[in-house]
C-alpha cells in the first residue's frame, strides 16, 4: 500500500512551491526507500517549476540533489541496509541495454533516462516526483553511497553541481599541466573550481563582477580574469587548454572562445537556450576549436566522484534553508545572490 | 627588375573580373618564379572578389589552387629547378617561428598566416596577388611538388578544396571501420567523397536534391541520405562517427548533429557566415557531440596529400575554362552549376 508523503510542489508554472501530499510506491524487489535529509537546489528546479523549458508536468516536486538515510529494502538489494547514508542525483532509471547504458553512461540512454522529478517512470507511468519530500523509492542501481566524513548536507549539490562539474574535467583529462578556465561562479562554477585545483591543473575563473578575486582563489582558483576588461581578454588570448562554461543565461561565448588555445575544448554545461549571438564558424575553423556539452555524468562516474570528495574532504559551499523558504530562496538565486549553493533541511518539513 | 604580368581583377566588390596588369616582384634569394598553366575556382574567390566578408583590398587578382611550371629560383633555392611541376595554395608565407607553424600548422600561424591572395607580403607589405595570371612569386617553403601522374588541370583544386578536406579526415581519423557523412555535393563536397573512400571509410553523403546517387556512389559515396526527407533523417539518427559540412551558404546544422553517435564530431569547412538558426547547446550537451572547424592545412600536410592522391589517382573532377568566362563560371558556381570544380586554362589569357 503506497505511502503517503509530504512535499513541496509547483502546482502550475506561475504559482509558488507550496505544501503537496502524495503518494510513494511501495518498494519493488530492488528498490531502495530513503528519508530525505537534505536536497539542494539546482537552477534546474526554477526552470521547470516554471515550464520554461516547455516540458514540464504538473504537479511537480523538484529536487534532485538528495541525500537522505535507507529506511528500507526490496527483496533483491543486498548491498544497502537501513541506515545507511545515500544519495540520489538526477537520474531514478534508464534502459540498461543500450550503447549508452551499457558504457555507464545512462545520462545519454537511448530510450531516455528517467529523470529524478518530471520524469516517467518506466513500469508504472506516473511522474516521478524529487527531493522535495519527506521520502523517495528508487531503483537501487541509481541509489550511490555516501563516503564517510563527508557533512551530508555540503555533500547534497554534488549530486548534480557535483557530477555535472567532475565529468566533463575527467572526460577532457583536467590534470596536472591543463591550463583550465571556468566561466561563472555560481553552483556549478565553485564546484569546477574545487575539482580543478584538486586535479591538479592550473585553474582562471572568468566572472563579470570584480572582487570575487578572494573567494575564487579561497576555491581553488589561481587566477581570475574579469571579462569585462578588454585588457585582461586580449592578455588571456589563446591561453587555455580547457573551458568549462557554467553560466546558466544567455551570453556571449566568442570572447571566451578566444582564449583557448589551438585544438582545445569549449564544454557547456550550464546554458540550455540557444547561443546568442550567433556562433562564427571562423571562431572555431581558425584553430580547430570545438564548442562541445557535457550532461550530468553516469551513476558510476558519479559514485566515483563521490568517493573522490570523500578522499579529497570536498564538498558545496552551502546555506541551509527551511523548506518554507524556498520560494524566497528561488528569487534570491535568480538574483545570484546564494554562496553558493540552497540545501533544504528536511527536517523542517516536520515544523 | 619587377616583371610586368597579364592577369585579371576585381577592381571592386561589384565590378566583373577583367583583365588587370601589374608587377610580380623580382625572386628573393628564396623564391620560386612559377608560370602558371592552371587555376581553380574556389569559391572563396567569390567572397573575397564581392567583399562580402568586408576585409577585401583592390585591385585583387583571386586564386588559390594553383597549377604551374618552375620559371625560375632565388640564389638560395636548391631543391626546385625550372621545368618542376609545382603548385601553390593558400598560403605563401608565414611567422615560422610561432607554436603553430612550429608544428607545420602555417594556416593557423599566430601572427596571421598570409594568403595568397588579400593578403600583406610580410617583408615588403604589398599586397598579395593570386593565381588568375601568368605568373607568381612564392618563397620556396610555400611551394609544393606535383607528383608524377597526376593530370596536372585536375590537380589544380587539390591545392584548396583537396585539403581542406583531406586535413579533418586525418585530424580527426576517418578510416576502415569509420562512419563518415558528408553534407553537400559540392567542389569540397565531393573531394571528401574520394578521400573518405580512399580511407576506406564509410561513406554517406547528405544532400537536399534528389538523384545524385549514381553520381555520389561514383565519387565514393555508399550510401547518400536525402536530407529532405524525415524518415530517412530519421533512420540516420546516431549513426555517424564524424561529419564533414562543406555548405558554405547558411543553413540548419542541428537535423546533421542528430544522426552523430555520442562523443563525437561535426567539422565546419565551408561556412563561414554566422550559425543560424543558433545552436542549441542541448543537441550537444545530449551526447557530448561537438561542433568544430577545419581550416585548409599546412605546407607539410598539404604535400603529404598531394603525394596520397599521386599514389592512389586521386583528382578533382573539373570543367575547364578559358580566362575571359570567368564572370559567367561565378554565376554558374552561384547555382551550383558545376561539376566539380572550374580550372581556369591560363593558356587562354594569351589568346
């Protein structure tokens, strides 16, 4: 018999998130069924509360960067036992037998990914429902442990800032030697910062706003370059081996793309609406650089990246907020004004 | 002594191209003197004679894919003599000291490679004259050998449209086992076909007009996609390795970046005019696809493909043409009236 659940949901993509029961799904025979601790919140969450990626189902609980405690198992789960410490990114399913799946890379199944909230679960057909609840049950292939020593609600946005960070720098082979700019420094920019510099390459935050100087060296950066001082752009002419674009917004990436050397790789990860300006072919051609993106990582990457903070002592720089916040928490966020990362304390849902 | 050379020129971006005298320079110690027998029509020539990317000087003798015989050399030149089949591309100088001409990357030379014709002499700061005359002047290094057995009419667009394909075929290893599409039938277009045959590739080419099979697969095609027709856009989804686009108008590029596989790579080469509809970094972001460019290739690569095609008979197809047609093949180019490739018969500024 499901389970009722409390939560917070968009009811329409113009009201605000606001108090919603539901229910969860008994637990299948691989299921794993998590109390949620904490669940950060993802520039992601405000774009389909508010439909503006046009594809959003109503209601809807968003939230998937969960970290949360095993409450109980499916028959077939060996390996996780109640009161073990989890975490759930941004994916609940996948195929498992395409090319993608079978790479570990179910970010890019073939069938789609289910993902976390807003998504439809592949047995039953309803919408899958996320983070902002008291509770969720989750096929246990997409369930990741959470390492040791690390704070569980700093731990929370590696989920997805995290991920969404760790594996396009893996990917493009971020190490020693790799001259690395990232651009912006919200949640995902101070998540490529601290994996930058832990990888050890030689890290330049790109940002519009002086004085961030302290906190991005404080992160992990060796170098900020304003980009709104043309001295500063010209000087960093063709300097980088690697870009890691987090800016959420509409922008300009020509001027970015300038700095990168010959053969090197522009990586968007955080904008989804289309470049603006138009992208110059010539920008590309005259140096065979690439514009290429990277979605979130497969549950293995992300399993490695969380062991990796674990060995590392990395986590989110973060404000806690009660879940009756969120609303307000949204609108600071759009104001950029979070450092640097929302993680909901759960447990406020009970107040 | 300068020597007096017949040619023809633009003499503004809306004049014809008409007959044009001028004077080549007197060989440097390490010139080659070459009398032109053959030049192709690129249609770059088109561009730069209309100004249409605004950076044209005038009077401007256009052409790049030079054919010619040895007339003469400098003091220092001992690896030509006269009477040696040559040719000359695009470039007919370089820094030679920058990162990229140190790894035989001329055309990406940080100080601005100079083209064989628009361009500035980096020593006596004339402007550069190309292939539509009797003869040209060029520093031995920007010389290349025509190897035996090539017809030497049809060789001529090997000098641009060849390497500008060859060069992201090998950069980016098209070869046995390789899914390779090609979007446009055109003079790149179809030198793309050959080389990805010659690869042994597997090779599809994408066009919107029907009724080009039998002339793809005689160029090396194995299968050709109707670019115009949904099912079979649809059928293509995910299936190529690479993708070389040798459009040079503006035109969608997202139905192509669908049917690249994951992680891999969709190379501009014929584009140069901004990417519109925009990008949507989500077909990107989906796949980790990305989108780059090519631009011709270096002194060192452009040999080495010469000496490929003098191996395994490989030409451009081309339709010859006496001087005094030149404005009539620009319009024909225009309507893509032309199989493959225009070579200019220098014979006829004789006449």
């Amino acid at each position: 018999m499901p389970t009722a659940t409390r939560g917070y949901a968009a009811q329409s993509a113009s009201s605000p998130i606001a108090p919603f029961s539901f229910e969860r799904r008994d637990p299948r025979a691989d299921d794993v069924v998590i109390d949620i601790l904490y669940c950060g919140i993802c520039h992601t969450d405000i774009h389909q509360a508010r439909n503006e990626w046009g594809r959003s189902k109503y209601p809807m609980v968003p939230g998937h960067e969960i970290i949360g405690r095993v409450a109980a198992v499916g028959k077939d789960v060996k390996d996780f036992k109640p009161g073990d410490m989890v975490g759930v990114g941004c994916l609940v399913d996948s195929c498992h037998h395409c090319d993608a799946c079978e790479h570990d890379l179910e970010q890019f199944c073939a069938e789609g990914p289910v993902f976390t909230y807003n998504g439809t679960d592949r047995q039953d057909k309803t919408t899958t429902y996320g983070g902002y609840s008291e509770r969720i049950v989750v096929s246990r292939k997409f369930v990741l442990r959470l390492p040791k020593g690390l704070d569980p609600k700093a731990a929370a946005p590696l989920l997805c800032a995290g991920i969404t960070t760790y594996s396009p720098l893996r990917h493009w082979k971020a190490g020693k030697g790799t001259k690395l700019a990232v651009v912006g420094l919200g949640g995902l920019g101070h998540m490529a910062l601290k994996f930058g510099k832990a990888f050890g390459a030689d890290v330049t935050l790109f940002t519009r706003t002086p004085g961030k100087e302290p906190e991005a060296k404080r992160l992990g950066a060796d170098h900020v370059v304003l980009s709104t001082d043309a001295k500063q752009m010209k000087d960093a002419a063709g300097r980088f081996d690697l870009i890691i674009d987090t800016v959420p917004n509409e922008h300009d990436v020509h001027p970015y793309l300038s700095t990168l050397k010959r053969d090197s790789h522009y990586v968007i990860v955080g904008q989804l609406t289309p470049l603006i300006p138009p992208v110059q072919p010539g920008a590309l051609i005259t140096g065979r650089k690439s514009i290429t993106g990277s979605l979130i990582g497969g549950v293995a990457e992300t399993q490695e990246m969380l062991d990796f903070c674990g060995q590392h002592g990395i986590v989110s720089d973060i404000e806690t907020i009660a879940i009756q916040d969120i609303n307000k928490a949204y609108e600071r966020m759009l104001k950029s004004d979070v450092r640097y990362r929302f993680v909901i304390d759960m447990a406020t849902l009970k107040a």
